[in-house]
C-alpha cells in the first residue's frame, strides 16, 4: 500500500511540474507528456484544482504560484503581468496588444505584448500617459460612474500628445458619451502619429477596472474593420475577468 502511495503522489507531482513548465496546458496535453490515460490525467488535474495548486480557464490549467510564495491581499501589477487571455486576444489578432489601468489622471499599462505574441514586453509595463491620449484610457473614463468621472475630469489638463488629440473639454464630454453608447473607443493617431488602437473595457462586478486594447500602423486599423476588432476584443475582455475571478476565487 505504501509503495503505491508513493507511485501515486510521485505522478500527481510530476502532473502539477508539467502545468507549471507549460503554462496553460489542456488536459490532452497532460495525457501525451505523461503517457496517462484521460480518467487518470483527470483525476490528477481536478484534485490538485481542488487544492488550488492549479487553476482552471476554460480548458487550460495554471500553476498558482500564491500557494507556494505566502502572498496575500490585493492584486499586484505582477500578478496582473501574469494574466494569460490576453496572449489569445494578441494571437487572434495579430496585433500589438495592451491591458491597462487608472492611477490618478495617468493610464498605466500592465500588459504588453507583442509579435510573435509568445512573451510579455516586461520592459514597457509601467509606462504612463495620460488618460485623454489614447483609446485606453478614453474608454476607462466614458464606463467610471459620474461621480469618479467628474472628479478625474476635474484634474485632466487635457495636454496635447499629437495634433489629433482632444484638447476641447465640452468635445472631450460628447466623445466619451458616444464612446459609452459604442462600448468600445477609437484612437485615430491621438498618442503617437501612424498608430491607431481600438480599445474596450474589462468590468469586476459590473464596475469597469482596466481596458483591453490593440494597437497596430494607421492602415491595418480602418473604419471598416473596427467592429470585427472589437468583437473579438469584447470577447477576450470578458475572457479577463472571467481569469481575474477564478484567480481571485482561490486565495
């Protein structure tokens, strides 16, 4: 029995060593690199989700590297670096992609990736503009409650990045309406000349807490492809906080 035992809680670690070198390995993928069949991978897989030594999204499982590290609290910007749905939006697209969010009158991003879409651009995590420049932070706004809005409006200066960015207070007021009825914003070179970025809101209990966002040359963005982009952007917004929670949800 007790060599058994053994032969089983060697297994399962060899299961949890597999999902943390592979992150955001499926089921079949635990199959194939240990040679086990699907009941047993399965059962491996659930209990140590049960455990939450691993977390499930969709039909990938993470390692949780909380249970090991003794952290607690709030979520930090490493923990918000480490969000994995947003490779797939990056991957859909093929575009340079974005996840940020609000401190004070400044947009900070937590998220970038790039192409080949394999790897997070931990250099430019931190970067900082402000919330008017670009259609990050534009879509952060026309989603707070009044009253944040008009307290951050309040502070904004509204300095110009491009010739193209709002500069007009009462224009900027009828953008973010229209950007609130549209549920997506558009940077037409706002930020930087010859870019364009669609962006859309990611919600935690119908309370908007980031932006989803890519970005790409002016011509690869386009008045008739906006909608597609930001369908699949909406897609992987809700992608997010659906990660967010279940990540949440085992600390």
């Amino acid at each position: 029995m007790a060599q058994n035992e053994l032969s089983t809680l060697k297994r399962g670690l060899l299961v949890l060593e597999l999902v943390k070198k592979h992150e955001g390995i499926t089921l079949a993928g635990v199959m194939k690199e240990l040679h086990l069949s699907k009941s047993t991978a399965f059962r491996f897989l659930t209990t140590l989700e049960e455990m939450k030594y691993i977390y499930k999204i969709q039909t990938q499982y993470f390692f949780n590297p909380k249970m090991f590290s003794g952290e607690a609290g709030d979520r930090s910007s490493k923990d918000w670096a480490s969000l994995r749905s947003i490779y797939q939006v990056a991957q859909s697209l093929q575009m340079s992609t974005y996840l940020g969010k609000v401190d004070g009158t400044d947009l900070v991003m937590t998220q970038v990736i790039h192409s080949p879409f394999l790897n997070s651009a931990d250099e430019e995590i931190g970067n900082r503009s402000k919330l008017h420049q670009s259609a990050l932070g534009k879509v952060i706004l026309a989603h707070m409650e009044k009253e944040s809005l008009e307290s951050l409006l309040g502070q904004m200066s509204l300095e110009r990045a491009t010739k193209n960015t709002f500069q007009d207070s009462q224009l900027f007021r009828y953008h973010l309406k229209a950007i609130q009825e549209d549920g997506y914003a558009f940077d037409d070179e706002e930020r930087i000349v010859g870019i364009r970025c669609v962006a859309l809101p990611v919600f935690r209990n119908k309370k908007v807490i980031a932006a989803l966002a890519v970005a790409s040359p002016a011509d690869q963005i386009s008045r008739t492809n906006i909608k597609h982009i930001a369908t699949k952007l909406h897609a992987g917004s809700k992608a997010i906080t659906k990660e967010i929670e279940t990540i949440e949800s085992i600390h």
